[in-house]
C-alpha cells in the first residue's frame, strides 16, 4: 500500500481523562518538532517540543497552546543586535504560558482565555483564523500516492507497529525522502481528534505519530541556488499526564465558557 501524508503546518493529541467533577472529558496531546527550511529565503524553522492539548466536553472543543519567552542578556548583542540562540551564556532566563481557546462545535467563533491572572477575562477569537494559523489542532489528512513505497513494518519494544516509506526521487524536495508512520493497535482514547482519519480507516489502528525526513539538497541542484539541510517533520500525539494544578484550569476554562 502505498501512502502519502499531507498535513499542513505552519506555525501541536490524545488521552482521556476524567476532570474531576466534570464528565465526558477527553484530552489529547500533541508534540511537534520540526527543523524545516524555505526554499525561497533559506531560512531555517527549528521546532523544539511544541505541544498542545485538545480537550472534548460534549460539543465544547477547547485548544491549550503554550506561548514561550526567553529574555536575552547582554552578552546576545552584536553590534546593537540581539542574535536568538540557545546559547545558555545569551540567556537570562525562559517562561512560558498557555491560551485557552473554546468553541462549541460547527460555530465560527469562540472566547479565548488568558493564563495567569486575567483567566476570567474572556476575548473573541474566529476558529477558522487559530486553525490556519495553527493547523495541526484541526488534524491531518492522508491520500494514496505512488510517490511512496512501502519499505518495511516491525513491532516495537512497547507494542506499537512502525512502517518505513520511501520515496520516489524529487529533485526539487517536495517529497520526504522517509516518512515513518507509527501506530498504536491498543489504543483507548475516546477522543475524536486523528493525525488521519483515513489512514486510522485503512489500517484499523490509530496512527499516532509522523515523522519524516529529507535528505539534504546540494545547490547544484537547487533552482535558488541555496545549500538545504536535513529536515524533518515529526508530529505525535500522546495521552498527556498532567498534575492536578493544569486539570483544575482546564476546568475552570470550560466553567469560564459557559458561564
């Protein structure tokens, strides 16, 4: 069988679990990284760690982003500029918080929510706006292509089943050179959110994470003449744990939508 993800990225899951006092709640997590290059300016996009929930209550989806801060020291400047590494010597120290976005399934609008201090304090936001700018919170989609080709399946340590794509060769680097897909046979989340519905269809078992990889391009080779490296798309989905302070928010969000 022969498969070809497409997801759009630009700019995220799954677990259940039971929120106290709340019923129905499903979560899911999803871990993003990327280290991606535009072929146009040469820029390089490097995604550590990315992760967002997605919780269901009855027709009440609700989005957790993480928005991440680093403050640079002194030592970051060269010449009036601030260069962004991960330097830890440029670094005086990092914070992150998380938005809250809520919507009631099928409407084009929801209310978003602040960390912190100011959670009661609600602001409009355009559902299909936080999905093209963050698409992987709506999910991805598959087709069948004959780009790719079936190389191998085998088992996993921990029970999960791996196939290995290749590709037919793309000069231009539209196509992943590998893309491993990997799934979980024993899956139990209840939640609705799928990397592919499709492929969940075809294969009978929940894919749970994507990962592929291009070979570098020489500039030789590249119409912009510019020197590409290795990159990689790995996205996956996981049943988030988390502690009993991040549960209570979540709560608190959906009370916050409803009231």
């Amino acid at each position: 069988m022969k498969i070809i993800l497409i997801f759009l990225l630009s700019g995220f899951i799954c677990a259940s679990c039971q929120v106290k006092k709340m019923t129905k709640i499903s979560l899911v997590g999803l871990e993003t990284n990327m280290y991606i290059v535009d072929h146009g300016s040469g820029a390089i996009f490097d995604l550590k760690n990315d992760t967002n929930l997605i919780a269901n209550s009855n027709n009440v989806i609700l989005y957790r982003t993480t928005i991440k801060s680093t403050i640079y020291n002194s030592r970051a400047l060269t010449k009036g500029q601030i260069q962004i590494s991960d330097d830890p010597e440029t670094i005086k120290s990092k914070s992150f918080s998380h938005q809250y976005f809520l919507h009631k399934t099928n409407k084009i609008s929801g209310i978003r929510f602040e960390d912190g201090a100011n959670v009661n304090k609600k602001y409009l936001f355009n559902v299909d706006s936080l999905l093209l700018q963050n698409p992987i919170l709506k999910g991805g989609s598959a087709d069948f292509d004959d780009n790719s080709i079936f190389l191998s399946k085998n088992t996993t340590p921990d029970g999960l089943i791996q196939e290995t794509y290749v590709y037919k060769s793309s000069p231009l680097g539209n196509y992943p050179d590998t893309t491993y897909l990997v799934f979980d046979p024993k899956w139990k989340n209840s939640t609705k959110y799928t990397l592919s519905q499709n492929i969940d269809k075809v294969k009978k078992m929940k894919l749970i994470q994507v990962r592929s990889v291009f070979n570098p391009i020489h500039k030789e080779i590249n119409k912009r003449k510019l020197e590409i490296p290795r990159r990689i798309i790995d996205v996956r989905m996981f049943e988030p744990t988390l502690s009993a302070l991040e549960l209570m928010k979540i709560r608190k969000a959906f009370e916050n939508f409803g009231s």
